[in-house]
C-alpha cells in the first residue's frame, strides 16, 4: 500500500511528466489556450492513459513475453494505445453523447501524446506488476492534468499581458513552462529512489 | 490663486504603486539591519549588487522595449525585485551571484512578461530559484552569526575571491539553522540532543529568531498601513504552524517545534513581503486564504521531506502557478447576484 502511495506521488508530483520528464509536451503547448478546452483534453487523457497503462502490461505479459517477442514491444504498444483510443470513442460516443461532444477532437489526439507510450514503456522497464502498472498509468494522468489546467488558466492570464513582440505566443508559453519546471524542481527528493 | 472646488468624499489619496513599494523598502529596514547586525556587510554589499543591477536591468529593458523609462522606474518595483531577492541570498556569495539572480528576476521573469503588474511569477523567487538550482554551492555561503569578518575583508572574499590569512570558507560559514537540523536528524540524532548547542536561541535557531522578529515588526506596520490584507500572511503562518504542531505532536523526537518552523527560516519574510507580491498572488479574498495556506503547507512538506532545506521559494512559485486557477473557482459572487446565477 505504501509502495503504490509512493508510486502515485512520484508520478504527480516528483517526477511529473509533462515538467521533469518532459513528455506530452505537445498536448501541453497546443490545447492550453482556454481553461475548458484544457479540462476536457485532461479527462480524455487520464481515461486513455489508465486503461492503455493496464492494457500494455496485459499485452507485454501474456502475448510479447510467452512468445519471445520483446523487440515488437514499442510497435505493439502503439497498436495498443490506438486501439484503446478507437475503443474509448466509441463508447463514449455511444453511451454519452454530451461527453462525447465536450472530448471532441482530443480523444483521437490522444494516440499521439508520447507521454501514454512513456508510461506504458516506463512500466516494463521498471518491472512493474499489473497494480503498479495501473496505479503508474493513474499517477502520470493526474500529473498531467493537474499541470495541463494551472497552465491554462495561467495562459489565459499571459493573453492578456503586455508581452513584448517578439515573445509573444509559444515564446512566452515555452518560457511560462520553464518556470513552472524549476518550481517543480522543489519536489524532487520528496521520495527516494 | 488656485481654489480649486474638489467634490466629496475627501480622502487622503494613497495606494499608488510608488507609495506601496515606498512602504514595503521602509517596513524591510529593521529586518535588513538586523540581518547585517548578525551576519556583517556581506548583506549590505548583496543589498547595493542587488539594487543597482535591478535598477540598470530594469531600465535597459524599458529603453529596449520603447517605455518611459525615468516615470517607470520611480515607481521602485524593481528595487524591491532585488532587495527581496539579495535578502534571501547568503552574505558570503561572489559578486555574480546578487547579480545573475537579479538580471534573471528582473528580465525574464518581469519584463518578458510585460513587466509591473502581468508577471505570473514572483521574480524574486524565480530569481532565488534558478540561482539554488544553478549554484548550490554558492548559496551554501552563509556565515556563523557575529562571525567577524570586517567590511574590507567581506568586499575581498565577495568581489576578489581572497580570504584573510589563516582563514577558510569552511571555518568561516556555517549551515544554516534548517539545514543543520536536517542534517543531523539525517544522522539520527534527535531533536532534543541538538537543543544543548548553540544553535537554538530563545524559540528559533540563535540569530535567525531576531531577523524574523523584525521582519514580522516591519509586516505588522505593514498591514497598519493597509499596505497588505491579512489573509495571505495569517493563512500561510497558520498552515505553517498547525502542520510543524501536527507532526510535532505526534514525535518530537524528530520534528521541530511550530516556533522554530516559523523563526528560524525565511518564514517571516516570506509571509509578510513575498508571498503578498499583489501581482502574484491570488486576487479574490477567499483565494488569498487558500494561496496562503498552499504556501505554507506546501514549505513545510519541503523543508521536511523534500531535497532542500527551505521550501519558501519553491512553494511561492508552486502556488503562484495555482493562483489563476484558484481566482477562476473563487470569484466572488456579482453583488445583487444569488450565488446560482453568472
């Protein structure tokens, strides 16, 4: 229990992926001009990214290994992620129309966030097994949300702002996110190892 | 002659950002006095660096960018930029140090931004922060209290990099008070054993518990002169406090006592002059509470669990982050409005 309590805190917060490992940036730049957009395109991905986590352990343990398949992993887990996105879409589109229009365009956009590969590699190169996989998968969504919405509402502020021209847009974005990275730096050695 | 008819209500004009940031220098100069009592010149000299880098940045940029130079800086936010930011660093830091932290505040985390009033980090903090991370080394520089290094030797050791014979940095400084407990609570000594050396004062750590006194003096007339609103302060002290008492409570063995969380860092001058910085901080008055309260769970999680032995400026930085959020959910109701309304 304490292991998945580390594990869960060293995703969000110590290791997060979009500020200290760097992943998902392009999700990150592109649809955090409004703080709504944001929310939708962070519940899509905590969805997607939790169950693709659980599917790319399942498939990685029962089809890749047994079979002696190892070097397939990363094109597998790609087919996974895309299928689960599909899967996903459908359903929602079936069961829940409304959520369905408020995800819009980001659930296909999804597949091509490297930060669900990332944790879906990351999981088999730490050995985890299916819990911490689910719990890992979980752990980086609720990072990456958390992060993607602060940065909204904090884009929506710098719109407004007198910005010199040159910096103006991703510039000052890019720059935004940097500070936001060393302020993360805060948490590291919250948990070792 | 000029009688001029001025209709009512006839109060004294205040609150001009000139004014504001007048106040804010004048309430920093007992604590700053303090400090150069206790730790020598070095806090002068990071002081003078601070400033007039600050000041130059500050007006290249304007010049840069085609303001009003004179009329922009005489509103004194730059200078407080660099004060903050020179009293956070130790006395014994190089010369580079006050300055490449001060030119970081002031140009990237200021003026990119559109300077006075847009920028969504406190710059004194960014500044702060690049500078631990950059330079952990340097930051390390702070003297033993009343260590006795004269103005000429302070400006060798800080512009030259020369010591006095016979002397040594190690000899020469000491880890600060947080950091020494969180070292030596690493080699499992308790706290109870480390209270017998001099390292505790009266309620926080000798020194320090003084510098924090008159910071909290120079906050209190501060909040006299309606300067600051009590929420940012009294939520983060009181968070501070209440989660020091928790674990304080529970083992005593290893945690330090409420007093010395709160006297023996950067507490005071966080709560009172930082974490009120009125352009970084959250602008709603239920918002302010909840950014206050962040900054200070959020510093004691650091000081306490995390790698670095304050946490003031990282969960300064951490809640500005959150401050446009936390607006955007505690907007305060339209008057004449039933809260279900927009």
């Amino acid at each position: 229990m304490t292991e998945l309590a580390l594990i869960l805190v060293s995703t969000v917060l110590v290791n997060n992926f979009v500020l200290v490992k760097f992943l998902g940036l392009c999700p990150f730049m592109g649809v955090s001009r409004n703080v709504d957009t944001a929310t939708g395109m962070a519940l899509a991905t905590t969805f997607v990214l939790t169950l693709s986590a659980v599917c790319s352990y399942l498939a990685n343990e029962y089809l890749l290994q047994p079979l002696g398949l190892e070097y397939l992993r990363t094109i597998t887990f790609i087919l996974v992620i895309a299928a689960v996105v599909q899967f996903t879409e459908m359903v929602v589109h079936k069961t829940s129309p409304l959520l369905y229009r408020v995800l819009g365009i980001f659930l296909p956009l999804i597949t091509t966030n490297c930060a669900v590969l990332g944790v879906a590699l990351l999981n088999t190169q730490e050995q985890h097994n299916f819990l911490q996989s689910a719990v890992y998968g979980f752990g980086a969504a609720i990072g990456f949300s958390m992060v993607l919405i602060l940065f909204s509402a904090m884009r929506e502020r710098i719109a407004a702002a007198d910005v010199p021209v040159p910096f103006r847009g991703s510039a000052i974005a890019l720059i935004t996110a940097g500070l936001m990275s060393l302020a993360f730096m805060g948490f590291s050695g919250l948990v070792k190892g | 002659m000029d009688f001029g008819n001025y209709s009512s209500p006839h109060f004294p004009v205040s609150g001009s950002v000139a004014t504001m940031m007048r106040h804010v220098l004048f309430a920093l100069l007992p604590g700053s006095i303090c400090m150069t009592w206790f730790f020598g010149p070095g806090v002068v000299c990071n002081l003078v660096l601070a400033a007039l880098t600050a000041i130059c940045s500050e007006a290249g940029m304007l010049y840069l960018r085609g303001k009003p130079v004179r009329s922009t800086l005489a509103d004194s936010s730059a200078l407080v930029t660099g004060i903050l930011l020179a009293l956070a660093l130790p006395p014994l830091a190089p010369w580079w140090i006050p300055v490449i932290g001060t030119l970081f505040a002031v140009i990237v985390a200021k003026q990119l931004y559109g300077g006075i009033g847009y920028n969504p980090f406190n710059p004194a903090m960014a500044g702060y922060v690049v500078l631990l991370i950059s330079f952990p080394l340097e930051l390390t520089l702070w003297p033993a209290p009343h260590a006795g290094l004269g103005l000429s030797d302070t400006l060798a050791l800080v512009f030259l990099d020369t010591l006095p014979a016979g002397m040594d940095l190690d000899t020469l400084t000491m880890a600060t008070p947080m950091d020494s407990v969180r070292t030596r609570l690493g080699l499992e000594q308790t706290i109870p054993m480390m209270q017998d050396g001099e390292l505790f004062g009266l309620v926080g750590a000798g020194g320090w518990e003084w510098v924090n006194f008159w910071f909290l003096i120079g906050g209190l007339w501060l909040f006299k002169a309606r300067v600051i609103q009590w929420q940012i302060p009294a939520s983060m002290l009181c968070a501070l406090a209440g989660m020091a008492l928790v674990f304080y409570l529970l083992d005593p063995e290893t945690h330090t006592s409420p007093a010395f969380q709160l006297f023996s860092g950067a507490a005071m001058l966080g709560a009172f002059f930082i974490a009120t910085d009125p352009v970084s901080a959250s602008t709603t008055p239920t918002g302010r509470l909840f950014y206050g309260a962040g900054i200070g769970i959020l510093t004691y999680i650091i000081r306490h669990w995390g790698g670095y032995p304050e946490g003031i400026a990282f969960a300064v930085l951490l809640m500005n982050m959150a401050a446009p959020t936390i607006d955007y959910y505690t907007q305060p109701r339209v008057f004449g409005k039933s809260g279900d309304e927009t």
